[in-house]
C-alpha cells in the first residue's frame, strides 16, 4: 500500500522537527517505521499484537544503542549450560576460552548466567563482556562478573534476543549443555546453511578428551548426513575441537584476510584485506565455478557505487562473482581458500 501523502508530510515535518532541521540520518527508514505503527492503528490489530510488535522494537532500539560503542571491536557469543558448576571440567574450559579470545582483541557475548556464561565471562573479564539476560520466573539472575553492567540488557523475549547473539556476533561458541544450548546451536545452522546469517566461525568445545559434541556430531553425519538430510558441503559450517587454542586460532584465521560481504543486486562482493592476485582468482573458478550462475566468473574489483554508504570500507580489495545463493557450505570454503593467502 502506498504511504497517505498526508501523514508522509506530516512524518517528513516531525524528522526534520527532531533533527533541527539538519538532514537526519537514515530517515527513510525511521519513516517507514512510524508509517507501519500508524498502519497497525488503521489495521485495527489486537492490542495484544501491538504490545508485542512495542516491546520488541523497544528491546531492539536499546540492545542497538547499547552495542553502538563497540562495532569496531569483533565478538564471540557463547552459549552453554547455566547449570554447569565451577569444580567442573567444562566450566574451566570455558574461563580459560574467555582469557584466551580477548587475549586476541575480541569480545564476549553470553545469556548473562551462571555455568558456562558466567565462567567465559570470568575469564574475558567485565570491560570485555556483554550480558544478555532473559527475564524468566524461575533461573536466571545475572552472573556478579556482568550484573550492574551498563553492557547487561534484560530482555522480555526469546526472539529479540536471539537475533542479537546472532547480529552482534562474529563468532559463536558451544559449551556442553541443554536444550537451549542445542536450540542455538541448531539455529546458527540453520541460519548461514540457509544465508539468513551472515558466515562466522561456529565452534563445538568439548572439554579436554571430552565427547559430549564429538558424540552429536556422530549424530550429524550417522543420521542427517548418512540419510541424504544435509550435504557433505554443510559440514564446513562448524568444527569440533577440545582445545582451547585451536578453538581461538580457527576464529582468529576466519579473519586473517575475509573481512565482509553483502550482495549487490545478483553479484555477491566479498570484502577482504589482501589484494587477490591472478593465481588465487585462477584457482576460485577452477575450483568453485559451480557455485556461480548465468556462466558468470569470480573477478576482482574495486568498491561498488552501491557501497558508497560504506567509506570506512572503501580500502579493502574485493571479489565479486554471481552466488547462486544455495551452496553456504561452499561459501563457506571459499573464504577458507581466500584466508590462505
């Protein structure tokens, strides 16, 4: 439905109002806010409806507000059991994963528990953590290492929190633990097998000489894999490991060179950090052409006027080609060929 010409001006006079009459960044899409509430009114929907959709943008506007200062610095979401105590195995595993990753510079996002989340959080320490809680009647209170914390968000919603370990991620690793650790993990999954996340290191720890996930993944490739339910291609997804320091060195090499990537109408352009020689460009389309569609190629290139909006990303070298947007797992491996170089 076209925008009423008569609330578009009057939505158009309240931004340039609230901006002083300085250009507002990114109003188009702030009107389009403000057009789908008043779209709700006209709708009629429930109240109900409307407490929700309220709500969860509100938890949005404040989670983004709250991870502003921080875009430039990579982060490590980690998920595992709250129920997890500090005399055990994977406990320890987990502080010594949050000394060892923001020893390399990186962040520490957890649910803002106890167990797993509060050991990876002991170990990052405060300045290097962020909490993001959910309000339940029963579990959880904020861990001591993040309560108080202005980086501690308490969320109404599973939802609206989920979306925020994945966006706000750069990584994600998995503790040992329950539902809601499974219920992650699969997501995550789900997610870059399908494209809907942008690709990012997807780490299974065991604790040392442990089989909690080396048994799941017997699962995967005995029951999904063996039964035709995934491809062999969907495996480079994520690893397993008990150690600690091949854990941190996987997520540190996925970004050795990739950096980014968004598509630009049918072209995929991925970002990097290192200029891609003729060889390297020779070995993606001997190794990776069916991936591409139309009989289109890998090539190099400068920024696109499309990422124009993206100055601070101008430096870097890019490649572009014609994704077929089916093979993540494929993608995947490609950005494990360009950080060899």
């Amino acid at each position: 439905m076209p925008p009423n010409k008569k609330d578009h001006a009057l939505i158009e006079q309240l931004l340039q109002s609230r901006a002083g009459g300085k250009p507002m960044e990114n109003a188009d899409l702030v009107e389009d806010i403000i057009e789908t509430a008043l779209r709700l009114a006209d709708d009629g929907a429930d109240r109900l409806d409307i407490k929700v959709i309220t709500s969860a943008l509100k938890e949005m506007r404040y989670a983004a507000k709250v991870f502003a200062p921080y875009r430039g610095r990579r982060k490590v979401t980690v998920f595992g059991s709250a129920r997890t105590q500090p005399d055990e195995p994977e406990y320890q595993q987990a502080v010594a994963f949050g000394k060892a990753i923001t020893a390399r510079g990186l962040m520490v996002i957890t649910g803002g528990g106890e167990g797993i989340m509060g050991a990876a959080q002991r170990g990052a320490g405060r300045d290097n953590s962020f909490g993001l809680n959910i309000r339940l009647p029963f579990e959880q209170e904020p861990n001591e290492e993040i309560a108080g914390d202005r980086k501690l968000i308490n969320f109404k919603y599973f939802f609206t929190r989920k979306l925020c370990f994945m966006k706000e991620s750069d990584a994600i690793a998995l503790f040992p633990g329950g539902f809601g650790t499974h219920d992650e993990g699969f997501e995550a999954l789900t997610l870059m097998q399908t494209g809907k996340a942008q690709p990012k290191p997807l780490m299974f720890i065991d604790q040392p000489r442990g089989n909690y996930w080396k048994t799941w993944w017997r699962f995967v490739e005995d029951q999904l894999l063996d039964r035709g339910l995934v491809s062999k291609e969907d495996l480079a997804l994520f690893k397993v490991t008990d150690d600690i320091e091949d854990a941190c060195a996987e997520i540190e090499r996925f970004y050795s060179n990739y950096h980014s990537l968004r598509y630009v109408k049918d072209a995929l352009v991925i970002r990097v950090q290192h200029p891609v020689t003729d060889s390297l460009l020779k070995t993606l389309n001997a190794r990776f052409s069916d991936i591409c569609v139309n009989d289109g190629v890998f090539r190099t290139s400068g920024p696109l006027p499309e990422e124009e909006n993206e100055p601070d990303l101008a430096n870097l070298s890019r490649v572009v080609f014609p994704f077929n947007r089916t093979n993540f797992g494929r993608l995947r491996s490609v950005i494990d060929l360009l950080n060899q170089h």
